[in-house]
C-alpha cells in the first residue's frame, strides 16, 4: 500500500445514487471489518442498483485483495436482512395483559396486608396463626399476634373461639404475662382441682381463684414507674397488649362472649381481676381499658356475689382517676347476669357501701358528661329493681327532697322542641285582575321617553308582578302592548314584533314562562305562566300610582282619574282643586275657617255622606271626612311593598309544641331520659307503704310524689317519646292514694 494520493476519478461511477421513490430501503447486514487506518470513511450502505455487481477484487471489501484506496463505497452484494419478532402490547396484547395471579404470600413479613390473607385451607392464616401462638417459639408468637389483631379487628364477626381449641386460653395467658413483666412472678395454671393450689403463684383455671386478690397483694411489684424501657421489655408489653387487644375484639361477638365466659370462665375470672388490679401506670392503661371493655362483655353471662373478686374489683374502679376506667366499670357492674335467667344472678348489690351509693348519685349531677351519667343511670335502674335496695337507699338519699326530683329534672335530658301544626282552614285570596291597568298620562309621558325594548320592559314592570299561582294569555298582552304604544303613522307601529315581545317578558320577568296548552278538542291556548296584572300601575320606583276618585260631571267617565306619584300630591290636588281650599303659608296645610254658606261636599268615590244635597258650611268637618278617604302620607325613606292579593280567607292553624327526647328508628324510646323514667317507675312500685313521721305523717308514695306529680304530668304532655313509661308511673302512683 502506498502513501501517494490516488487522483481524482472522473467519471461518477462510484457515487452514490438516489433510490427511486418506490424502492425500499435494504441495509446491509454483513459485518463490517475494521482496520488500523482510518481515513474518515462511513459505512458501506447499499447501492443504487440491486443487480450492479463489481468484479474488481481490490474494491471488494470481502476481497483477500481489497484495497481501501480503491475502495469505492458502496456494497458488491445484497444480502436479506434476517429479522426477529418482538412482542409488543400492540402485536401481542394478551402477554401484556395484568396477571390476576395471587402474589406469592409470605406470612414472615410482618408487614404483610391483610387483603391477601385468602390462602389455600392447606396453608389457612388462621391456623397459622392459632398454632403458631401455642408453639411459644418467640418469632411464631410475633407473628402470631400481629396477624390476629388485624383477623380480629376486620373479620370479627366470623373469627369465633369454637373453631380454634384453646386459642382463648393461650391468649389469657399469654397477657397475664404482665405479672412476669410487673413482679419477675410467672403465673401457674392449674385445672386438676385434686392438685393443690397453696402456692402463692398458682391458679384454678378451671373454677376461678377465689383468693386472688390476696395472691396479688403478697406479690410485691418491682416495676419502677419511670417510664424507662429496655427492648425486651418493650416487646413483651406489645405482646401482652396484642394478646389482651385480640380478646376484647373477638368477645364483641356474642357467640364468642358466651363461650369464653361458658367454657373458661375460671381463667377468663382470673385474667380480668389480675389485669384490672395491675400496677395503675399510663403505659398499662390500654390493657386495662381492653380488660373493661371484655369485663363488659362477658358479664352478661356471669353471676356475682359480695365475694366475687371481680366484683369487687370493678367495684374498686370507681374511684379511679381515669374517666375511662369509671365508664366501663360502671357498664360492667350493671351488665351482670342481664342474659340469665336466673333472678338471683346479680346478688352483689345488696353489699355495696354508703360511700359508693353516695357516689353513684353524685354521678347523676353531671349533666355534662352523657356516659357518666348513662352509666349511672344503669346501675340505679339494676339497684331499684329490689325493694330491699330502695329501703337501704332511703337512709342513705334524702328521697323526697334530692333522689326523687333529680329523677324528674332528668326526664326533659336531651329533649328537643319540635312543633306539629294541624291546618282547620285554608288560606283563600282574592282572584287575579282580569283587566291590565291602564296608563296614565304621566306616567305613558316617561314610557316613552325610552326606546325598545327598554320601554317595554318598564311598562310590564310598571302593570304586572311575578305570581307563580297567575297567567295571562299571550295574546291579551300582545293586544295590551299594541294598543297603549302602537303608533301608525311609523312604520310597524313602532312596537316590537310578537315573537321578540313575548320572549323580552321572559327576559323581564326570571320565572315567568311562555307555554302552549292543549285544550279540548283542537283548541291551543298560548299563555305566559307565573306573572299577573297590578290592580294599579305603578311607578318607576316601585310604588303605587294614587288615583283621584272625585265625582267630575265635565268628563264622561264622571271620575277625575288623575293618577299622582305620592299620597302628598294627591291630597293636595283634591283640596285644592275640588274642594277649592285656601293654602296656608306652611306647604301641605290649608285654611279650614267655616264657610259662609253650605259649599262643601264629599263626591269621592259615590260616597253617601256630605252629598250635594247635604252640604255643609263646616270646612273642618268636610275635610277630616275627605281625608280619611285618602292614603296616608309615606315616609321618605319608605321601601315599596311587595303587591299582594287581597286575603278573603285567614289560614287558621292549629300548632303544638314539644320537648321530645331521643327516639331510635323504631320509634322506641333511649338515652338518660327514658332510663330515669324507669328508675322512678322501679321507686313508685318499691317504696314502702308505711308513713314515715318525717313529712308530716305521710306515705313514703305521697312524700316522694305530691310534689313532682305536676311535673311529670307536664312532662307527659310534653314529651310524647316517654307517654308510655310516664303512664305507667302515674298509674302506679295513684293506684293506692287519690291525689
């Protein structure tokens, strides 16, 4: 290969040419070669012609020969160019079709959502879950609990303890770990009753630890209350508070309140009491507001006693701090034995001392708190029902002066005035004018003053006024319009076309609307539905023109007619026009000294009085009596009123009032009110019938009730939600002594 330039070439052989418009373009696919030199050639592309070959070896770069001097630039072969289908979403759109397949579950994750917790029964969650919780292996227990807190909370109502053995059990134990967590003392389970149970950290799970309230207090608590925590400790209170969470989720079936409270009743005893009687910290109040909301629950299906530790336990929350607390243990005490059949269910009553009493009443005062005294008003309807209670209560509550009246105030709790209204008769007003009224010359003066349509509109606003109840036919307000504007010495009247006049009424007038009636047979009525004729035109400004009614025998209607834009214009056109009076020098006031001979006369309106033939020389008389047929002077800054049609008839309606209380969708009566009236019904039957010295020699029935018996009787008229129970309670009050 030489270094010297090759000459220029004359000829255009080894130029590209231009492919022909129709001729597609064909690559060369062949892989191209690389060399050491670089002359800053481009590519081979293809050549003009398919079938121009070139047979110099020293140009052909698949040549042992080749040359790149003598290279030309253009390919000696054409090659099919291989291809490859690729699918896209347009060639192939089932492939790119979004897969319903089920993501591929992975129960480790602690973060798995729940949404795919629809698995194969072979690899159910909830057994998963269930067994994995009774395995105690720390990571299965994790999982185990997280898993069940979101089952329990969004699929409660059909997750229930009889399809997992021993699930509840394992769950009660696992959160009286809280003990272990509070005193470094493991609890015990023991249910061979021939076992004993004399260690101080054992339980009978099966019938319930009677003395378990004294366990706990020989158990010293270690907790240091500074609010330090270690990871450990930290992650056993999350799986106590899960464990204690599941529970109180699950008992919000019924189904799964009885089992529990049926089938393990002994350990489900011991679980409260230990929970509620825990170390009183913020970090455990969770735990213990879960372990009221399950002792609410769950008590339906228990019975008590004075002796019952969880009795008294609840018993002992009423004197907490926490609001929450007392609500639930309120709910809790009055919820015992409620679904048992068995009268003597709830036989703790009866032990509750003076202070606690006194306390349930002071509860009764909070008129703002509706839980507190919801659930006050509960237990004292529970306590009333025995009529061994009311006499104890009697000396511990004032009856007649505090307990009995609090009761009454209650009744009108949360009541709400509504009104009934009975219509004895129907509002009747007078007909529609039949006739548009007529324009007077002042004011046709200032209506044509404006141009179309503005003149038009006025004149509809001046003579006509919305009234959804009126119309008028299109064709009377056509003719009405022609003839108060029309003009024929203009071309076209002057007036706008129909069409554009009947839509400008619309423009005019927002709910006025035109329609077409079918009548009977062929007849159409065209009519303008919502508006009506004036009884008198009025001005711009809205008010009323003031028409002159005085007899005037020069003219052919005998009535003067003038119409005048205020009461003030007209009164002094009629005295000083027809009654020919003096003014003084202070405007609107006129002489009135008696006159010579009888002159003046009242011809307003064909009235009856002071005729021609009845004159009178009495100026002052005359003009009190025409006056008063005129309207009164209006302020300055008077608004114009609405035009009304006159009333023929007054609606007469008959309206009572009431205080109602809270009524659900049946009709049925709930809430404070209607639990107190059920108290003072349980105290009306229950009181004694012996007098008591106290109130003058009276029955305990007529003490209490003589002076609220207004009251009740108010509140019945008043407060239909309560008739029925109030009825109940003044039967039961008269039933012996008439009042």
């Amino acid at each position: 290969m030489s270094g010297s330039t090759p000459p220029p070439r004359s000829d255009v052989k080894g130029l590209r040419h231009a492919p022909k418009v129709n001729q597609p373009f064909i690559p060369d696919t062949t892989p191209a070669r690389r060399s050491h030199i670089h002359h800053g050639l481009t590519s081979p592309q293809p050549s003009a012609s398919p079938h121009q070959v070139n047979t110099n070896p020293a140009a052909n770069p698949q040549s042992s020969q080749f040359v790149v001097d003598s290279w030309e630039g253009r390919d000696h072969r054409q090659l099919p160019m291989s291809t490859k289908e690729v699918p896209t979403p347009g060639n192939q759109p089932l492939v790119f079709r979004p897969s319903k397949r089920p993501r591929q579950l992975d129960y480790h994750d602690p973060y798995f959502p729940l949404s795919y917790l629809e698995v194969p029964r072979t690899d159910h969650i909830y057994k998963r879950a269930h067994y994995g919780l009774q395995s105690g292996i720390p990571d299965e227990v994790d999982f185990a609990l997280y898993h069940l807190v979101q089952i329990s909370n969004q699929r409660w109502d059909k997750f229930k303890f009889e399809g997992f053995p021993l699930l509840a059990e394992t769950l009660m134990q696992k959160a009286l770990d809280i003990t272990q967590l509070c005193t470094g003392v493991k609890w015990e389970f023991q249910y061979d009753p021939r076992k004993p149970i004399d260690r101080v950290n054992v339980l009978n799970s099966l019938h319930g630890t009677r003395d378990i309230l004294d366990k706990i207090s020989k158990i010293p608590v270690n907790l240091a209350d500074d609010g330090l925590e270690t990871d450990e400790f930290n992650h056993q209170l999350r799986n106590i508070k899960e464990a204690t969470l599941v529970l109180r989720n699950m008992v919000l079936l019924r189904e799964n309140a009885y089992y529990v409270s049926r089938y393990a009743k002994g350990l489900l005893r011991d679980f409260l009491v230990i929970i509620i009687n825990a170390p009183n910290q913020p970090r455990l109040n969770e735990i213990k507001n879960d372990a009221l909301d399950i002792a609410e629950e769950v008590t339906k299906f228990l019975r008590t006693d004075p002796e019952d530790p969880l009795w008294i336990s609840l018993v002992k929350c009423l004197d907490s701090t926490d609001r929450a607390h007392v609500v639930r243990a309120l709910w809790a005490l009055t919820h015992f034995g409620t679904e048992l059949d068995d009268a003597d269910a709830n036989r703790a009553m009866d032990s509750l001392t003076k202070p606690t009493l006194q306390q349930m009443y002071y509860l009764t005062l909070l008129d703002l708190d509706k839980d507190l005294l919801s659930g006050a008003l509960d237990f004292w309807y529970q306590y009333t029902l025995s009529q061994d209670n009311i006499e104890t209560l009697m000396d511990i509550v004032n009856f007649p002066i505090v307990f009995v009246p609090r009761m009454v105030a209650l009744l009108t709790y949360e009541a709400r005035p509504t009104k009934k209204e009975t219509v004895l008769q129907e509002e009747k007003v007078a007909p529609p004018p039949t006739d548009i009224p007529r324009v007077s010359p002042e004011l046709l003066e200032k209506l044509m003053e404006l141009s179309e349509p503005q003149r038009s509109s006025q004149w509809l606003r001046c003579c006509f006024i919305e009234d959804a109840e009126c119309e008028i036919t299109q064709i009377a307000l056509w003719q009405a319009y022609q003839s108060r504007f029309a003009d024929p010495r203009v071309n076209g009247g002057g007036v706008l076309p129909a069409a554009e006049f009947i839509k400008n009424v619309s423009n005019t007038f927002t709910n006025a609307q035109a329609q077409v009636i079918n009548g009977p047979g062929t007849a159409t009525k065209f009519i303008i539905k919502g508006i009506r004729p004036l009884e008198t035109a009025h001005t711009f400004e809205g008010f009323p023109y003031c028409y002159c009614r005085w007899a005037d025998n020069s003219k052919p209607s005998k009535m003067c007619q003038r119409a005048f834009t205020s009461p003030t214009d007209l009164r002094n056109h009629v005295f000083g026009d027809h009654m020919n009076l003096e003014p003084t020098e202070t405007p609107g006031q006129y002489k009135l000294d008696p006159a010579e001979t009888p002159i003046h006369t009242c011809q307003w309106d064909n009235c009856v009085r002071f005729r021609a033939s009845n004159a009178s020389a009495n100026t002052s008389t005359v003009a009190g009596h025409v006056a008063a047929h005129l309207p009164e002077d209006r302020p300055a800054d008077a608004q114009p009123a609405l035009a009304k049609r006159v009333v023929l008839q007054e609606r007469i309606v008959r309206k009572w009032y009431y205080m109602d209380t809270p009524i659900n969708e049946k009709a049925e009566p709930f809430g404070v009110a209607y639990k107190a009236a059920l108290v003072l019904r349980n105290i009306a039957r229950g009181l004694p019938a012996r007098t008591t010295s106290q109130y003058g020699g009276l029955t305990w029935k007529k003490a209490c009730f003589t002076s609220q018996r207004p009251k009740i009787v108010e509140v019945w008229d008043r407060n239909r939600a309560l008739r029925k129970e109030l009825t109940e309670l003044i039967m039961v009050i008269e039933k012996e002594d008439d009042y």
